[in-house]
C-alpha cells in the first residue's frame, strides 16, 4: 500500500485530499517544537546503575509526589524500604499504600513508621528506638523529600490573614514550614548520627537531601543588628543563647518573627538553612574518630529535583483554593503538562545521587577529620548541589559561610533543646491533669456505687418493712375471720 502510493503520487501526482506541503511542514513543525519542548522540561534521566538488594533505605515523604516515584525505584531494585510516615503504620491509606508498594516491587520488605515531623516528640520517639539496639541497625541511606509550603496565619473571626503576615505554627509554637522543611531534618539526622557513624566502613552511607531553587531568593538566615527579628530574638533569651552558644548572631530559630513573613519567603528560608546544614553536617560525621581508625563513610548530598506536578506544587500554585484547583491547574493543565516534570521526572537527580558511584569516589577521605578547614580544595562536592544529574555550584555565598552555619547549628541545637523541655513539662502536665481526672472520675464511681448502694440497702429495708406490715395486716384479718367463724 505505502509502495503503490508513493508511485501514484511520483506518476501522477498527490492526491486531492493529501495536505498542502506547506500545511504538512507547520504540522510536522509544531509538533517537533512541542516535543522538543516537552523531552528539555522533562529534565535529565539517570543512567547511572546500583545493585540495591539488602540495602536499608529511609524515606521521607515517600507516600506521594517525587519521594514516591524515589520509594518505588529503589523498591524494584529490591532496597529495604523504611517509610516515615505522618499516620500511624496501621491507618487504612499506609496500609493501602504499603501493600501497593510491595505488589509493585515484588518482595516484602517495605514497611512504615510513624514519625511527625511536627513533633521533635515523635522524631525522637522514633529515632531513639532506631537507635538503641545492639548490634547497630543496617542504614546505607536517608532520603529527606518531605517538605510544606508556608501558610499564613488568619483571623478565625474574619477568616483574612494577619497583618503583618505570620506562619502558622506547630503545637510547640515553631513555624511550621521552619519546622517541616528545616528543623525536623536536622533533629532527626542528629538523633541518628551515631548509628550512621558507627556503619561498617565498606558500606555506602548516602544522606540526600532535597532543597529547591526558591532558595536563591531567600532571605538572610542572620537577622541583621536592630531588626525586628533581631529583637524579639533578644527579647526570647538571646543573652542566654549568646552565652551558651558563644555569638550574638541570631537567626530566628523558631521561624516565627521574619521580617515580611510570606509563605514563599518561609519556605525559601527553610531550603537556605536545610542546605547550609547539609554542609555543617557533612564535618561533623566527618570530625568522628572511628574505633578502627578509619575515615568516614558518610556522604552528605543536596539535590534539587526541580519543579514537578506533585501535590506540593498544587497547592503552591493554587493556595488551597477549590476555584483556583479548577482555573489554575485543571483548565491549564496541558501547559503544566508539557513544561513541568512529571513525579518520576523530578525523582531523577535523587536517583542519581543515591547511585552514582563517581560521588563516592570524588573524594579524599583521607584528609576527613578536619572540621574546621575549608574542603573546597580536597572535596569536589564541598559547596555543591545535585541537579539534572549532574554536579553543580550553590548559586548562594551564605550556603558557605562559616558564621552563618555555625549560628544555625547553635540556635538550632538550643531551640531544640528549650522546646523539648517545655514540650515535656506540657505532657508532664497533661499526664498528672489526666491522672487527676481519672482519679476524680473514680472517685465519683466509688461515690456513686457507694449512693447506689445505700439506696438500695434502704429500698431493701423500706421493702421489708412493707411485706411484714402487709403480713401483719394479712394475720389481722385472718384473725378476724376465724373469730367471727368461731
């Protein structure tokens, strides 16, 4: 068929109804423009290749947008997969979502385990049992995907947001992008330092950690001398945290006072302190002195996955608004479509990261122990970041700089610290307010039994004494009768 047509059409020419060739070459045109478009917003593809079996691998944010497409990657590669999830392991959706993730692998070993990350609670909770075990627990890998967009908070009367504009906090009265983003990687990674530190040295140890190009726009992390942020910090006990940490630089730990709050600016600052802590954390894994004298193994590693249509960047976009669901996303999704990336699209840059064996190898380890020197020279990936597969350089100075991170780290490790306490003198609280409570119900039960059977002791009574009136009345009357028989 396509023979006979080609030499009709040499013979005698195209047919009526066959296109314009000018028509044909704006079809075939556009259409190679919107591929072309489409296949450069996919992004870079990682072909580097790992072997995963038997491998421990902890994810966050693994139960939807790209941590999911990462979770399921890795699973197929027959990774042990251990979710941290904000629902229990036993809510009907994990349980769904766990076994659906186990059919797709093929094998057993994913599991899910409660962590809040609202909670410095629950995120000791978890990584404290993580910890205290003998022998230590296999861990080759921390995925950190989670992360929430910044949301102001509102007037309950009105319903309109503060002015000025302030985050929505946590129940221990921390930002809660500050939180989720920032500070709940940072206790977590703290907790389980030990157990990463103390891995065989021929294991693999990655930590990746995902950040986003707001970052580039964030503000300072340092409040600068006089500002607002300056003096509610010094107003919170900054002589105590300048005494303790030895520096009178503040960086709002709690995220809460930011000078011109916007959810974006939250969640900008957040990504800023997440990579400048990535840089703090990878020297001091590196300054522990192993028992067998070697060099770490732990590699710490930013990657930006990039935009992608995960439900993260729906809300981004719409604001939570149902209306805006619908204009803004739905009715354009085909652009979205073809210039944002797919969940599998983002996981990309993480994959690599988790794979690549050249990371590993782009180092000196023989020089790890010094914490305080600049690594630039002796680490390739010292100041670096992971996107398109590929190594590249922080496009912020502060992501460097000494002060800026070791005020983060203090602030961080005090604000950790005080809000634990309080956090435990509030359950400590509540414990003896419900112990009190039950007591008192108690109380009133035994009370209340006690009434109840008084009430009926006299009921008894008053019953008896009516059947022995109602019997000496019924003798009366037998008694009259056998008289007037007599």
């Amino acid at each position: 068929m396509p023979l006979d047509f080609i030499t009709n059409a040499y013979l005698y020419g195209l047919p009526e109804w066959f296109p314009e060739p000018e028509t044909l070459v704006k079809f075939f045109g556009t259409l190679g423009v919107l591929v072309g478009t489409k296949v450069y917003c996919s992004g870079a593809s990682n072909r580097s290749d790992r072997s995963m079996h038997g491998r421990v691998v902890m994810i966050t944010g693994g139960t939807s947008g790209v941590g999911a497409a990462v979770a399921l990657d890795l699973a197929k590669r027959g990774a042990h997969i251990v979710l941290l999830t904000q629902q229990p392991s036993s809510d009907p959706f994990v349980v769904d979502y766990v076994e659906e993730l186990r059919e797709l692998a093929g094998h057993q070993l994913i599991y899910a385990e409660q962590v809040d990350l609202t909670s410095l609670h629950s995120i000791r909770t978890f990584a404290t049992q993580w910890i205290d075990n003998l022998p230590v627990r296999r861990l080759d890998m921390i995925i950190l995907c989670a992360a929430v967009a910044g949301v102001a908070q509102t007037d309950e009367r009105t319903g309109k947001a503060l002015a000025p504009a302030r985050g929505v906090t946590t129940a221990d009265g921390i930002e809660r992008a500050w939180m989720v983003n920032y500070l709940a990687n940072f206790h977590l990674l703290g907790i389980l330092s030990p157990a990463l530190r103390s891995q065989p040295f021929d294991r693999d140890v990655r930590i990746i950690i995902t950040t986003c190009s707001s970052y580039i726009g964030s503000p300072p992390l340092i409040a600068a001398p006089g500002s607002t942020a300056s003096t509610t910090a010094s107003a919170r006990g900054s002589k105590k945290k300048a005494a303790k940490a030895g520096t009178a630089a503040s960086t709002t730990p709690d995220g809460v006072d930011i000078p011109d709050w916007s959810p974006a600016r939250a969640y900008a600052r957040s990504k800023l302190a997440l990579m400048v802590f990535a840089r703090s954390f990878q020297k001091h894994v590196d300054a522990h002195k192993r028992p067998d004298n070697l060099p770490g193994n732990v590699r710490v590693l930013v990657v930006d996955p990039g935009m992608s249509r995960t439900p993260g960047f729906r809300h981004w976009l719409t604001g939570g608004s149902l209306l805006w669901l619908v204009l803004g996303y739905v009715l354009l999704y085909p652009l979205w479509w073809l210039f944002i990336k797919s969940a599998d699209d983002g996981a990309q840059s993480i994959l690599y990261a988790a794979m690549d064996g050249e990371l590993r190898r782009m180092r000196d380890f023989g020089t790890a122990g010094d914490a305080l020197a600049d690594d630039a020279a002796r680490d390739p990936l010292a100041h670096k970041i992971i996107k398109e597969c590929r190594v590249m350089d922080t496009a912020r100075r502060d992501v460097e700089d000494e002060t800026v991170a070791k005020a983060l780290w203090q602030d961080s490790d005090l604000l950790v610290e005080e809000t634990e306490k309080r956090a435990a003198e509030r359950r400590q609280r509540e414990k003896e307010a419900a112990k009190e409570a039950a007591e008192n119900e108690e109380r009133v039960r035994k009370e209340t039994h006690q009434v109840n059977e008084i009430e009926a002791l006299v009921s008894a009574i008053k019953k008896g004494k009516e059947r022995e009136k109602e019997k000496e009345a019924a003798a009366k009357k037998g008694d009259k009768k056998s008289k007037r028989k007599a």
